[in-house]
C-alpha cells in the first residue's frame, strides 16, 4: 500500500498578497490584484499591467544581503518557503535532515538578473562588470538551493521546468519521493517573476497576453466570450508534503490530502493546446486513477483557466471528456481571474485555494465572467464564492511545451 | 557621494555583506571576522572599483584582507598622479 501524503503547511507571496490569509480572503471575496507594470518603463510596449506582489521591496521583506544575492523569483520562492515552514513548525532537532527534501519548480528562473546582467554588459563592453553573483542568481534551481540552505533540507532535491505546468509537476514528484520512501518531508511548489521587458514583450509577441489597457481587473476573464489572452504575475506558493503518519505522531495541523498525481504531453505544437485537450484529460484520467477516485466522486475542479481563447476551450472539452455527465454538477472556477497567470507558480497557489476549499468548505469564484463563451458551459462558479462541502477534488496546469499535469486533493 | 574614503568603504562594506556598521574596525578580516566567502569577496572588490571608479588588477586583490588595508589601498591609488 502506498504511504499517504498530506499537506502540512502552506505559505505565498501573489498579487492577492503575501501570505495564505490575504491570498484566501481576496479569492472569497473576488479581489483581483492586477495594476499598473511598476518594475520597467513599459512606454514602448502594447501591454501596460500586470500582477505583481503589491508593495513588495526586498528591503523589508529579506534581511541583508539576501536582497542581492537571490534573484526575485527566488526570493519570492524563500518567502513562501518561510511561511509554509512556519506554519508546519516542524522541530528540526526532531527530523533526520535526509529525509526531508525540496522540489520548488519555475517556468523561466532568474530571467530579472539575467536582463540586467546582458545590460550592464552590454551598455560597458567589458566582461568584468558581470555580477560575480549572476549565475548563481539566474539558475532556475537557486529557489530550491536557497531553501534547503535555510532549513536544513538534505534529501532529495530537484526542480521542475515545464513552463506553467511546473509547480504541479514539482508537487507531483515530491509526492513520489515521499510515497516512494525516500523522504518524509518535501517542500514543494514553484516560483516566478518574469514581468521584465523580455517577459511581458515576449509574450506580447506571442498574442498570448490580454491588452485590455483601459481596464485592467476586467482582464482575466476565463471562460467569457470577451476574454483575449492572460494577465502575467509573480509569485510563489509552497506547500509542506508529509507523510501521513509522520504528521500524526508529531500532532501537525493537516489541511488536506495529496491522493494522486499524473502528467502527460500533448505531442502537439510548442504553445498551442491540443484543441479538444486529449493530453489535459489523459492527465486528469490518469491522476484520477492513480489517486483511486471515482470521477464522479469530485467535487471541484480548479482550473487551468487562463483567459486564452483557445486554452479555455480546450480545458472544458477536456473535462467533459473525463467527467462525461458529472462534468456539468462539477464546479469548476479559475484562481487566474482574480491573481492573473502567474506561470510557472501558478499551481502551487491554485493548490493551495483547493485545499482551503475542502478544509473550509467554500470554492471561490471564476470573476470577470460577464457572459460564458458558448463552448464554454459548465458551472465556473461565477462572480461569487460557493458553500459547498467537497471532498475531492482536481487541480489543472498545463504549460507550454504541451505539458499536462493534474493534482488530486482529498479532504482528511 | 561626499564622505571619507574610509566611510565610503564602511558603507559598501555593511551593504554588501549585511553587517551592523557599529562592529567596524580597520583590522576586522572580510573572510574570518566578517564571514565574506570567496565570492563575496570579488563582489566587495568590484563594488569599490565601481564606487571609487578604479581598475584593481585580479593580483592586487588579495591585499584586501582587511578592512584598513582596502581602505589604504583605495586612498594609495587615489593619491596618485
């Protein structure tokens, strides 16, 4: 039989805020967190907001000199780490540091530090103007090396890089290495910051970005006919995995249990989904089964639901496909309304809302949806948050590159 | 910026390796006092070029054992014609 994993602690830095309690009380009350870019002149760019961390200054959050030694994504990363392991409060003297590990995943890495690095050299011609500490800056793993640092995390230790399907993907390999008995502990999630020039120009060019300029909250809008691409954002979200009896014996506060977790690739084209989402559903089927849940069994779906024309679409065809006639008793809503995309990250947070979901009964809700798409017909919990008491439930992300991966999440 | 070279130094010094400026003194070690790894070091060495606008060759760094003797360098080089 399989060890069980459930989550003990959980901790964020998002638009919504930084900490799970802001972060859970502006997804029930339908808060967006998206404004105005603050990080760069955008002047010259078609797209002039974003969802960054509100007053966030790596002055006051970090103490010296880790303000310069971490690149924002990883900083973002050590915060959410902080405040998971507060909220575990896991004695150290109590645990072997070998069997406690991390897999904190990120779609893009230290893209800030790089940026500013190829500037400095660029405007000097000089290689030696280079930030000795650029590379250690940039690395995508710098998140999960600064945590292990901080908390004394011997075991394994690995990092996710499937664009926005990382955090998932990373969640889902800690639940393997526990259920696998090769850890009792991993903290895991994601981390992201990418509204630089290259980010948001990137995907600019991409046509994946909303440009709804005059009315920035009113941007992500998944699943709404008027939706035209998703809102980037930044931040991270950790989880504490741990195996169900080691959280017992210690008395840890448990919020809900990872029963299962599958990916897939849709073997498609680099940035487009498969069109009626065959990878996303053999991702949710699979998870499904390798949790032991019966479709019909869940309750929730959060998904993927990024405000992209061809993604939401997609996602919903997927889940008729593996949900059949339950698909239209499933709520289904998309946290990206309300926090924007926040990439590689975003399934750790959107973890993180679904487990509050079944701790407290209450799903919240899809904002911005004004008028359904006409392919888009399920119940996404429009506008205002649900009472609901679920017991399973589902988590999508899909990423670039034609990633799948679905995270299956029982109440205990 | 006004100040000393020696002030000037200080403030690079409490920035870059996030000490309480209160515990300097001139013979504190950057790497067994004040707990700079060797990488912490290059950076210490490019933020005063950069401040001070020198050029320290790579074979004058290891000078820069101390807090005085940065200092002392740093007003050497600018005592120069």
């Amino acid at each position: 039989m399989k060890r069980r994993v459930v989550i003990t602690g959980m901790g964020t830095v998002n638009p919504l805020g930084t900490n799970v309690g802001t972060f859970w009380e502006g997804l029930l009350a339908g808060r967006h967190g998206i404004g105005p870019i603050t990080q760069f002149d955008h002047s010259a760019f078609k797209c002039h907001f974003a969802g960054e961390v509100p007053g966030y200054d790596p002055e006051t959050f970090l103490e010296a000199p880790l303000p310069r030694r971490l690149d924002r994504f990883a900083q973002f990363g050590l915060l959410a780490a902080r405040e998971a392991m507060r909220d575990t409060a896991l004695e150290r003297a109590k645990v072997d540091p070998f069997r406690c590990g991390v897999a904190i995943g990120s779609g893009i890495g230290g893209l800030n530090e790089l940026e500013q690095q190829n500037a400095r050299y660029t405007r000097e011609q000089l290689p030696r103007v280079i930030n000795i500490f650029c590379i250690p800056k940039m690395i995508p793993n710098s998140a999960a090396g600064v945590v292990s640092i901080e908390f004394d995390l011997r075991g394994p230790n690995t990092v996710v890089s499937t664009a926005c399907a990382s955090a998932n993907q990373a969640i889902g390999e800690a639940l393997r290495m526990i259920q696998l008995d090769l850890a009792d502990v991993m903290v895991a999630g994601a981390a992201e910051s990418a509204i630089t020039p290259l980010g948001v120009g990137g995907f600019t060019q991409l046509k994946a970005l909303s440009l709804r300029n005059d009315n920035p909250g009113a941007a992500s809008r998944p699943f709404d006919r008027d939706r035209d691409g998703f809102v980037l954002s930044e931040g991270a979200g950790v989880v504490v995995l741990e195996e169900y009896e080691h959280a017992k014996k210690r008395g840890a506060k448990i919020y809900a249990e990872l029963l299962g977790s599958a990916s897939t690739c849709d073997s498609h084209h680099i940035t487009e989904p498969h069109p009626e989402g065959l990878g996303a559903a053999k991702a949710m089927e699979l998870a499904l089964r390798d949790a032991r849940v019966d479709p019909t069994d869940v309750g929730y779906a959060n998904a993927h639901g990024t405000s992209t024309n061809k993604g939401d679409i997609a996602e919903t065809q997927a889940i008729k496909r593996v949900f059949g006639p339950h698909a239209s008793r499933l709520l289904v809503s998309s946290t990206k309304s309300m926090t924007g995309h926040l990439l590689g990250a975003s399934g750790a947070i959107e973890l993180i809302a679904v487990a509050l979901s079944l701790k407290h009964g209450v799903v919240h809700p899809t904002i911005n949806l004004d008028n359904p798409d006409a392919q888009c017909d399920l119940d996404y919990v429009p506008k205002v948050a649900r009472e609901v008491r679920v017991t399973r439930a589902i988590s999508n992300s899909f990423g670039f590159g034609g990633h799948n991966c679905c995270l299956v999440v029982g109440s205990v | 910026m006004v100040g000393t070279v020696e002030e000037r130094v200080k403030d690079i010094v409490c920035e870059r390796l996030g000490v309480n400026r209160a515990v300097l003194t001139r013979d504190l070690s950057f790497q067994h006092d004040l707990g700079a790894d060797s990488l912490e070091r290059v950076e210490l060495v490019m933020a005063l070029e950069e401040q001070f606008g020198l050029t320290i060759p790579e074979d004058q760094t290891d000078r820069f054992r101390t807090l005085g003797e940065a200092i002392d360098y740093i007003e050497r080089e600018r005592a120069r014609p």
